[in-house]
C-alpha cells in the first residue's frame, strides 16, 4: 500500500468530538491485516483521526465474539474468511444485534457482489485494489451514517436494483406507509443524514427517527441500507 501522498478528509464534527474509533480488522490475510493498521495508524497521525484497532478476525467465529465483547463502533470486513465468507458474518452480527457500522473491503468488483454485501447490511463497500485512495473518505462516510460507494461502482449497483425489481419482500399495498413515511424514505436513499432530512420536511431529528423506526418494521429491515435497497426493489421510491 502507498499512502504517502493521499488527501486526508477530515471527519465530521460529530465523530471528532469522539474519543476514538474503535475498529475490528476482519481478513484471512494476516499481511493484509498487517497493512490495514498501518494504513489506519497512518490516518491517526497524519489527519488526526481518533482510530484505535481493538481486534482482529478471520473468521466468523472471531467475528461474533469479538463483536460480543468489544462492540466496535465499525467492523472492516473481507468477504473472503477462514471456512466462511463475509456474507455470512453480517447476517451473524444481525442476530445478535449487532449496533456498529460494517464496511466491506474486497477483492471483488462485480456488481452482483456489491448489491449482495448491501443487502446483508453492509454500509459501504471499498475495493481492495483501491483500498488506500477509498478507505479514509469510506470510513467517514459510513460513520455518519451515510451509505459509500465507489463512484465507478454506482450505476452498476443501480443495475441491479432494477435487474431484481420483481423479486419484491411483500406487496406494496400492504405496507402502508403514511405520506410523510414516503417522505422521508424517498430522502433516505439520497443517502442524507437525519439531520438533513429533519430540515428537508421541516421536523425535528427525533421525528425523523420515529418515522424511520416504523419505516423499518413495515419493510422488516433493520438498517438503513437495508431500507433503500428494500424501498427501491418494491418501486417504492424514485432512482
């Protein structure tokens, strides 16, 4: 990894006002574990950025104990692991109500790998090729609740909502969602904070929880994530 010269975006006033970050590494390569904490060390010097690397996993396994124990607030995830794969680590965390953040970093480009690592709960995906121009601004991103994408990555991310538009979680006649549920679920696959869309609908933050709360049982989702991909497979809201 070269990293000498990159652009250190800075996190957000709420995440800097944080102690520190506290990340679980997931890769079955221990050499690529190895370059992660440099790299993330790297950001903790260089842009002052409040990283601490609590663990390490490269296993499922590992995964859930460590995520039991430590609760990281961001859990960097390989889709390749030891005798299992990441898909299977994220719907593990959601059963055990796992609160962090998960962003994927893989080898794997495609677009129907993207959409699947999305749709298990994933809040951003990084290219591992990439890793040391995408990681920095991706880790921002994702811990403001915001959804990261490679830019080269999204209109083939889009794709694939439409290519699996008719493979729907239930008819949208049953989901009554209210006027100002559509609302704020049409905001929320721009990808904006609560904050943002407390302003859009003129209402306050907690309003947007609560509607984003019901939003999530009337989809039977449990992120945000989870709800845009929901929201657009069911032609819900406009892409």
């Amino acid at each position: 990894m070269e990293w000498a010269s990159l652009p250190m975006p800075p996190l957000n006033e709420k995440i800097m006002n944080n102690k520190e970050i506290s990340i679980l590494l997931v890769d079955d390569e221990e050499r690529f574990r190895q370059g992660l904490r440099t790299l993330l060390n790297f950001y903790s010097t260089s842009a002052s950025l409040p990283l601490n690397v609590i663990g390490e996993a490269d296993c499922v396994e590992q995964v859930v104990k460590l995520a039991v124990q430590k609760n990281p607030d961001l859990i960097l995830l390989d889709l390749e692991l030891v005798n299992s794969d990441g898909m299977t680590a994220m719907k593990r965390l959601k059963d055990i109500s796992y609160s962090g953040q998960v962003l994927v970093l893989s080898a794997h480009q495609e677009d129907k790998w993207i959409f699947e690592a999305m749709q298990k709960g994933a809040a951003g995906y990084v290219f591992k090729s990439r890793v040391a121009n995408q990681l920095c601004d991706a880790i921002n991103t994702v811990l403001k609740s915001e959804i990261y994408l490679p830019p080269e990555a999204a209109s083939g991310f889009f794709r694939c909502f439409q290519e699996n538009a008719s493979s729907v979680y239930k008819a949208s006649s049953q989901l009554h969602l209210t006027e100002r549920e559509q609302e704020v679920l049409q905001l929320l696959t721009q990808g904006i904070s609560n904050e943002e869309i407390a302003k859009n609908l003129y209402v306050t933050v907690a309003t947007v929880k609560a509607h984003l709360t019901n939003i999530f049982e009337k989809l039977e989702v449990s992120s945000r994530t989870q709800a845009i991909v929901a929201a657009i497979k069911l032609g819900l809201v406009k892409t």
